[in-house]
C-alpha cells in the first residue's frame, strides 16, 4: 500500500488531468469554431465559380472587342492607302494633262509653221 497513492494525491492528479483536458477541449472547441461549415463552404465555392464564369465571359468580350478593333484599324489602314494612291494618281493627272497639252499645242504650232 506503500506504493499507491493516497486520496489527496489522487484528487490533485484527477484535478490537473481535468484542467489539461479542459484547457485542450477549449482548444479544440476554439478551432472548431474556425471551421467553416459545409454549407457555407458550398456557397462559397458556388459564388467563386459563377464570379470566375463572369470574368472569363468578360475576359472572352474584351478579347473579341480587340480583334474588332484590330480589324477595324486594318481596314482603315487599307482604306487610307487607297486614299492615298488615288490622291497620288490625281496629283500625277494634274500634272500629266497640262504638259501633254502644252506638247500637243508646240507640236500643232510647229506643224503650221512647217506646213505654211
């Protein structure tokens, strides 16, 4: 009976053994409080992927709206060249009728000369 523990030292021993438990069951009740449930854990993966579905649909629309302006800027680049080769050809009409004019008119005039 030497070896056992008597009864005041049983009660200290059941005493700290409670107050380890109960400090570690408040641990434990303290990080499931953390926990998020199920439910919220649903709504919020749910929302995540409605919210990437939108910036993927919006992501798509500035995507298209670049090639548009891409296209665009293309075309006017085409239409511009154009524009300007016209303008180039009525430039070189401009200067072409009047010399042939006043060619026509010295070989005319010569020719009058030469046949009087």
């Amino acid at each position: 009976m030497a070896d056992e523990p008597s009864n005041g030292e049983l009660g200290r021993l059941i005493g700290q053994l409670r107050a380890t438990m109960d400090s570690r069951f408040a641990e434990l009740n303290s990080r499931l409080d953390k926990v998020v449930s199920l439910d919220v854990y649903t709504i919020q993966t749910t929302y995540v992927e409605q919210r990437l579905a939108q910036l993927q649909a919006e992501i798509q629309r500035c995507v298209d709206n670049n090639a548009k302006l891409e296209d665009d800027f293309e075309a006017y680049q085409r239409d511009e060249a154009r524009r300007r080769e016209a303008e180039r050809q009525a430039r070189l009409y401009q200067l072409i009728v009047p010399v042939a004019l006043c060619i026509i008119s010295s070989v005319i005039a010569i020719w009058a000369v030469v046949a009087k």
